[in-house]
C-alpha cells in the first residue's frame, strides 16, 4: 500500500517524502537517487555557481532519472546578492514542475513561478510567515521547527506545535519538516494534519549523499545533543553540527560587542564545503539537525524510502488501530 495525500497528487510522487534544499548536497546524485526511490528529490539551485550551471545540473539530473524532481531557490541576505531573477528564469526554461522556496521577501519570485505552472512549495518557521506564504499564493507550506538543521528562524517554536496550529489556521497543505528521519515521524506527521514529511540530515546520512563518508560516521555516531545553535547575536541563527569550530562560534558570541567579522574566519562558506569533500568533521560549521539522535544507519535512499513508508502504515494500521476499542457499557 501507498500513501495518497495532497502532495503526492499535487507533485505527482508515490511516497509523502520529500529530500529539503541542502546547500553542497543537493545535487544531481542526491536528487535523483531520492526520486527514484518515490520520494521528491531537489537540486539545490544555490549549489550550482551560476544560472547556467544550474540549466546543465538539471539536465544531468533527468539522464538520472524519470521520475519527478524539483529545485530548491533559497533567498539571503547577502552583500553581493546570486542573480536570483537568473536562477528562476534558468528553473522555469528548463520546464521544472516542483519549486521549493524558503527566505526572505520571495514574492516575486513566487510569482514568477506561479505564472509558469509550477507548483511551489515555502518552508517556513513560524506561523505568521505560513499565512503570508499563503497569501503570496504558495501551493504547499513546509513547517520547519526548532529541531531542524539550518536557519530555525527567532522564536524557538518546535515543530509539534506548529503542526498542530498549522491544522487550524491554514487552509493549504503543509508537510512537516525538522526533526523527521523514519517512519514513527511520518505518521505523526500525518496525525497532526500533514500532508508527508520534509528530511534533510537524514538524507545527508545515505549511500548516495555526494558527502564524504566520515561525515555520513559522524552524523551515525552522534546523538540529539550534537548540534549547536549559531549567529544568534546576529538573528541569523543556523542549527549545525557541534564539533570544535562551533564551540569556538559559540564561545566568541558571548561578546556582548560581537560582530559577524569576529566569526567570519571560522564560518567561511568554503571551509564547510571541504568538510564533506575532505571528511573531516572539524575542518568548518556543517548543517545537522537534532535529527541525528535517531540516525543509527547509512542506507540506499530506496531502503529508506521504503522503510519509512512501511514502518508508518504498520504503526497506524497495528499499533494505532489496535488501540480502537468498543467503548464499554456499564
């Protein structure tokens, strides 16, 4: 059995499973190994260094596989911001169906996608943000909690309670990110009104993430409490993985003067790319979210798939069901 929900009717996938925007994973390999095993795969766009690496990306990616992929356009801030008007118009020539968008001000962009067809997907971290996505004319929200690697946003809300909230004031699909890894999540998820699930880290951690393997170890042999929440002085504040050069971030921030040029030595972009080419877990700052406590394995992307999907119909079909019972009459 499958599961049918709003968005795999609306993305055209078999399994509520969807492989977020991963900055350096995202690419043709991870995409296409995630959507051959059912779920939704994304390119990054961002990963790729211009428009038109972006346009070759996703042509490699469709030699890889037949099955539905979409790209992931994420909007910063930034000194010297990407093209991104380039990088929408490269996502839309090349006929991608499936758009996930996550940042700031994505307006225009959203409905720059919208007027071409796509179905646009926004990841957000507070309510208030879903309702303005909603406005914008998204068709899915993704609720990312506090759990999640990456940019939880300010509020530290988990993602418990903004599912649960999501129900009853949105009136789209959402799907649940941040904190989701196996099929104990999927079906919460479900419970509390969404429409499938959004998985980064856990993804990070299989056979065909572009990663090295030691970094694929570390996140095995790590629990929930290694991560580390940074550039919080700066409302920036980014989950990632805890090793020494968090610490040091970490350390830094308790200035109460601190400035980003206090950090930016350690945090360098180019740093944390070597950490998954060369392996070592302490060369940068790397993305994780709390996630990793219940990684215990590094499997294909298809035995993952599938054992989520097949642990979640067994626990809503034997345990859940099981505790239906004829209410007794006295």
């Amino acid at each position: 059995m499958v599961f049918k929900t709003k968005l795999t009717e609306l993305t055209g996938i078999e399994h509520p499973i969807v492989q977020g925007g991963m900055q350096y994973v995202g690419t043709a390999e991870m995409a296409s190994a995630v959507s051959n095993a059912g779920g939704l795969g994304l390119l990054t766009g961002l990963t790729q260094p211009t428009p038109d690496a972006l346009r070759l990306e996703i042509q490699r990616c469709r030699t890889m596989t037949s099955k539905p992929f979409g790209v992931n356009l994420t909007f910063l801030p930034a000194i010297v911001p990407p093209p991104y008007e380039e990088y929408a118009k490269a996502i839309i020539e090349e006929g991608i169906k499936v758009v996930e968008t996550a940042g700031n001000n994505p307006g225009k962009y959203i409905k720059m996608f919208k007027e071409a067809g796509i179905v646009v997907l926004h990841k957000c971290t507070a309510i208030r943000h879903a309702l303005s996505a909603q406005r914008l004319g998204v068709d899915i929200i993704s609720m990312d909690g506090y759990e999640c690697a990456g940019h939880p946003g300010e509020d530290d809300v988990t993602g418990l309670i903004l599912l649960a909230k999501s129900m009853s004031v949105l009136s789209i699909p959402y799907i649940a990110s941040g904190g989701f890894g196996d099929g104990a999540g999927l079906a919460a998820a479900l419970a509390l009104g969404a429409e499938g699930i959004n998985m980064g880290t856990r993804f990070m951690c299989t056979v065909e993430a572009p990663i090295h393997h030691n970094i694929k170890e570390a996140i095995v042999k790590a629990d929930e409490r290694q991560t580390s929440l940074v550039f919080r002085p700066f409302r920036n504040t980014s989950r990632i993985f805890r090793n020494s050069i968090a610490q040091e971030v970490n350390k830094r921030e308790k200035n109460p003067d601190i400035k980003f040029e206090d950090v930016r030595d350690l945090v360098a972009g180019s740093r944390g790319r070597q950490v998954y080419t060369t392996g070592d877990p302490e060369y940068g700052v790397w993305t994780a979210g709390q996630v990793i406590g219940i990684i215990n394995d590094i499997p294909t992307c298809d035995v993952l798939v599938s054992r989520i999907v097949k642990d979640a119909e067994s626990i809503i079909k034997d345990r859940l069901n099981g505790m239906l019972a004829p209410q007794s009459k006295l």
